[in-house]
C-alpha cells in the first residue's frame, strides 16, 4: 500500500509534535508532584509557654514551705506545689519575684486564669519590676492571647535589659513569629553574660538562629560554645542536637546524632531528650525507631503531650491510622482548648482523608490562636487545595504569610495554587519570593521552572530548573523538565544528553525514555525515536502518548499495518483525541478503508468543529473512487 497520500495531512497537521511536546512537562500521568509541600507539623509547645526555657527561680527560696513547693513541682506534681503556693502568696504584700514564680507553677498546671492573676497582682504591685511584666506575657501566651505576648516581653526585656532568661523568652517568642533575625538580635546584649549554664543556654539559642538564617559557619561555633561551657547539662545537649536539626547539611544531622546520643546518656529517664532524639531518628529516615523513640518518652511521662502529638504524626505516615487517631482523639480530650491539640486532629484527619473533620479542626485551632497560627491557617490552606476550593487556599496562604513574613513554604504553595488558578504571573511572583527567602530550596526553584514554561518562556525555565538542579542534582523530574526546557528552546543536543544522562541513572523510568523518543524525532533521528518510545511502551505498556507518537513515526514511515493499532489504542485511552483520529483516518483511508477513515474524520470533527484536515479527509473518505 501507498502512503504517499498521507502527506498533506502530516504536513497539515504537523499538529502532533507541538502537541505531544506539551506532554513533556509530566512526562507521565502517574509523576510525582514533587515539589508540594503539603502540611506543617505541630510546632513545638514548651511546658510552660516559655520555649523550653527555665533558667531558675526568679527569686532566692526565703523559708522551708517554698522550698517544698519548689520539690513538690520539681518531681512534677504541679497541682500539689500549687497548694503551697496559694497559702505562701496570700498576704497582698507578696513580693513581685514570689508572685511569678507561683504564675510559673500555674502554667506548668495548665491553670493559665489563675497564672494571669498573679501577674497581674505582680505588675500592680511592682510596675517597675520586669519579673510581673514577664510573668504577665507568658500568661497571655498560656491564655492563646497572641497578640499581646510581644509587647508585654519587650516591656520585661526593657526594664531587665541584661536579664538573660527574659531575653531568651522574648527571643522566642519573636522566633515563633516568624521573626527570625530580630530573635537573634534581641538576645546580643547578653552574649558572654551571667553563669556558665546561662551563657550556654545563649549560644544554643543563638546556634539555633544563626543555622535559621543559613549561617552555618557561625551557628556551628555558638552551638560548640553552648556545649564547651555546659558539658554536663542534659538540657544543653538537648537544645544542640535540635539546633543542628535546622541546617541541611548531611554532616551537621550527624553531629544532631552525636549530641542526642550524649544526652540520652547524660538522661535516659528524661522524655524531652527521648523526643528529641525522635527527632533525629527521622531525619536519618529511621522513622520506626523514632516511633519507639516517642512512646518511650510517653512511657516516661503519660502527660508528654508534645511526645503523643509526634506519635500521631508518624504513625499517620507510617500507615498505622489507628494509632494515629487514638493519638490525636487522646490529645483533644486532655485539654480541647489547645490549639495544638486540634491541630494535631486536623494533621491526622486529613491524612485519613476525613475533609470536614480536619477543616473543623483546623479552624477550631486558628480561633484557639485568636486567628494568629501560621501552621494552621498554612495546612488549611493544603487541605482546601486538596478539595479543589482554591479560592479558599488562596486566602488560607496568605493569612499564614501575613503571620510569617518569612514563610517561604507558604508563597511556595501558594504560587502552586494560583498556577493551579492559571494565574502565571502571579504564581512566578510567589515562586521568586520563596526563592528569595530560601535560595536553598529545590522545590521553590523547580516550581519557578514550571510556571515560566507555563507561559512559554522556556529560557527562563532553564534558568530556574538548572538552579533546582544545583540543590538537588539526583531530582528527576528537574531533570526531565530541564531536558524538555532544552528542546523548547532549540538546545536539541544538550536535550538528548540530559534525557540519556537520566535513561542511563533511571533505565527503568519510562518517561526519561518517552521524552528521549521525542527530541531524537526533533533532531530528525527516526529510528533512535523508535527505540526510545518501544523502550517506554516495555516499561510502561498503557503510556498513551508513547502509542500515539509511535504510531506517527511509523506512519511517516510507511509502516500503516504497525501505525493504525498504536493509534486506535491511544484513541481509545483518550477517545476526545481528534489529532489522532485525523491521523488513524489517514492511515485508513491510505489502506483502502474508506468507512473507516469517514468514520474516524467525522469523530474528529464532533471534537473540533475547525479542524480543516478532518474536513479534508470527510469529503475525500465519503467520494467513490
């Protein structure tokens, strides 16, 4: 059989590489996203709203009964020492340091009423003394009542402006905001002041901030500051090992290790340094043995929320949803007025799939917060995504990003969802700002990548993918983008080196071999173009695309007995393709089959009412010869 008929619709419709070539970007339908960054987890709570610091007693024990209701607390019995506390603060001429050191021991008892009294009686009493103004902030943040937190602790750190323990406090407090750079300059007045466990207890902080904003030259010498000074301070080695956690770099997650594994020698029996080394164990991708790692610390202290929400999460993402959920369930019926608690719920509610219980949840914990909570407004806005309201994540986004200017997770999912929206430009804006505010990112790079191609600049999603390609060189997907970003932009050999670089690392990955096929077709390589899409069609036997572009090639070839399967076979994967249709019917009518080839222009043509080369061959196919 002839097939020289079949050229004026090829050359017509050269419509099928520029369309296939779209293909490119996913490679497959069943590609990984890679780069969504989904959920956010609990953030850390303290025991007593002060971020894990406690620096002493803000006042010299003055008689036997508060130096039993320091042990009684000290051995965790809170609602016991509270007892004491309440007889010892009775006289209304309590002093101020007293009266904060009671409100501290009302906190750890979750009795955050009875702690802002205290405070307040302290400010009354002593409004020049920063122990009230400082008890008085940490009851607002044991309140939820977020918005006044931060005044209050600069009103503490200005009338104690070398008290270390309070700078340290309002440190953390401006780092929960998101106020990364003004934490670690709120603590610089007091480098290298007060004991040894205190200028230590300065160094972690300052390591911990300093590895935030991607300083790791000089968090790697605070942290080894910290643990020079305090060498038998469980607590120091704790706060190191979860410094070193912040940074990305392979050897600093080792040290992460070491420092955990020295604290839990120094305290086996303490739940903090069991969650802590949790911690460690799933950043070594060892997340069984943090599982472990977590219910120990559980075992150690049933009331370890903080342990029980970790347990939530990883049992979650180690597919045990039972656990999971008596996790998150026992979480909310122990204080239903923790924020974090339902935000736990929601973490675990939508990873079972439970839409309008996480929402619930979700939202329940944002008005715990006062609406101030970044990482829940962050994952109700993932969630509403996932439920196709992107109008709705939209708005969740940005609510985080107003809450955390520097939440660079948060204009990366945004730019998602607006390209989601087709909102290119906008989606490019996001994507720069998250860049801007993490250069190390892949995914904010990768994403950038992906939105210029989607407005057809693909020099500049080169440029953006071979940045992600600089901090994840072993990405696929990048790397099959980057490719296709080359053949876009007439870069045709640099697109087969990258493709067989990546057939060559992944000989298995069915659309390395795919995209192959298509820029060896570009450079007029017909046979290698074969090989490379039957590679595909081994690998991956329903891999329409592969069938449809198959089937041109062989049709350009004159092999029609080959070309008309491969194209029925897209068709019927995908019957809305008229592109095919036109090109089966073209092959049909080339075999002699004129009611085959009606039959399929005509199809075509109740898909595109347009299409003159279905027009063309409905005329032709429908005349007797």
């Amino acid at each position: 059989m002839r097939s020289d008929r079949l050229w004026p619709v090829l050359v017509g419709t050269g419509l099928f590489l520029g369309c296939v070539g779209g293909l490119e970007w996913l490679g497959s339908h069943h590609e990984a996203r890679y780069e969504v960054i989904t959920l956010a987890n609990q953030p850390e709570a303290s025991s007593d709203g002060s971020g894990g610091i406690e620096g002493g007693w803000e006042t010299l024990a003055s008689g036997p009964e508060q130096e039993r209701a320091r042990r009684v607390a000290k051995m965790g019995q809170p609602e016991a020492a509270l007892e004491i506390y309440r007889l010892l603060t009775v006289d209304p001429a309590t002093s101020p340091e007293l009266l904060a050191e009671h409100a501290k021991v009302a906190r750890e008892a979750k009795k955050c009423d009875e702690a802002m009294a205290l405070a307040e009686r302290a400010v009354t009493a002593a409004p020049e003394n920063g122990s009230g103004w400082l008890a008085k902030g940490l009851a607002a943040r044991c309140l939820g009542q977020r918005s006044e937190v931060l005044g209050l602790l600069r009103k503490a750190a200005e009338l104690r402006p070398n008290h270390s323990r309070t700078l340290l406090i309002l440190s953390d407090a401006l780092e929960d905001g998101g106020q990364t750079r003004e934490a670690l300059e709120a603590i610089r007045p007091v480098f290298g002041r007060g004991s040894s466990l205190e200028q230590a207890q300065i160094s972690a902080s300052a390591g911990r901030l300093e590895m935030k904003l991607r300083d790791f030259k000089a968090a790697r010498a605070a942290l080894k500051d910290a643990v020079q000074r305090a060498p038998a301070s469980v607590e120091i080695w704790e706060a190191v090992a979860k410094a070193f956690l912040f940074s990305t770099e392979a050897a600093d997650i080792t040290s992460a290790a070491e420092h955990a594994a020295a604290a839990v020698k120094l305290g086996p029996d303490v739940a903090s340094v069991q969650l802590t080394l949790g911690k460690v164990l799933e950043r070594q991708d060892r997340q069984p043995e943090a599982l472990a790692a977590y219910q120990k610390a559980l075992s150690i202290d049933a009331s370890y929320d903080a342990a029980r929400a970790k347990v939530a999460r990883l049992a979650l993402e180690l597919e045990q949803p039972r656990m999971a959920r008596e996790a998150a369930d026992e979480l909310v019926r122990r204080d239903p007025a923790s924020a974090d608690n339902q935000f736990m719920l929601g973490l675990v509610a939508a990873g079972t799939g439970e839409i309008e219980t996480a929402r619930k949840a979700y939202t329940e914990a944002i008005r715990l917060r006062e609406g101030f909570y970044a990482a829940g407004w962050f994952n109700l806005g993932s969630l509403e995504r996932d439920a196709k309201q992107p109008e709705a994540a939209v708005a969740a986004y940005r609510k985080a990003i107003e809450q955390r200017k520097d939440y660079d997770e948060a204009w990366n999912n945004l730019g998602l969802v607006q390209l989601d929206m087709e909102q290119v430009e906008e989606a490019i804006s996001s994507f720069k700002q998250a860049a801007a505010i993490d250069a190390t990112s892949a995914a904010a790079w990768g994403n950038l990548g992906k939105a210029y191609a989607a407005r057809n600049d693909y020099a500049a999603a080169a440029t953006a993918y071979e940045e992600a390609l600089k901090r994840a060189p072993k990405n696929r997907t990048t790397r099959l983008r980057l490719a296709a970003a080359y053949r876009k932009t007439g870069r045709v050999a640099e697109a087969i080196a990258g493709y067989e670089a990546l057939t060559k690392d992944e000989p298995r990955y069915a659309s390395a071999w795919y995209n192959l096929g298509i820029a060896l077709a570009a450079a007029q390589q017909p046979e290698e173009a074969q090989k490379a899409y039957e590679t595909a069609l081994t690998l991956e036997p329903e891999h329409r695309a592969a069938k449809k572009n198959l089937g041109f090639l062989f049709a350009k070839a004159g092999k029609l007995d080959k070309a008309a399967p491969l194209l029925t076979a897209a068709i019927d994967a995908e019957p809305t393709d008229a592109e095919s249709r036109v090109l089966l019917a073209q092959v049909l009518l080339s075999q002699g089959d004129r009611n085959g080839c009606l039959k399929q222009a005509l199809q075509a043509l109740t898909q595109d009412k347009k299409l003159e080369e279905a027009k063309a061959l409905a005329a032709k196919c429908s005349d007797h010869p």
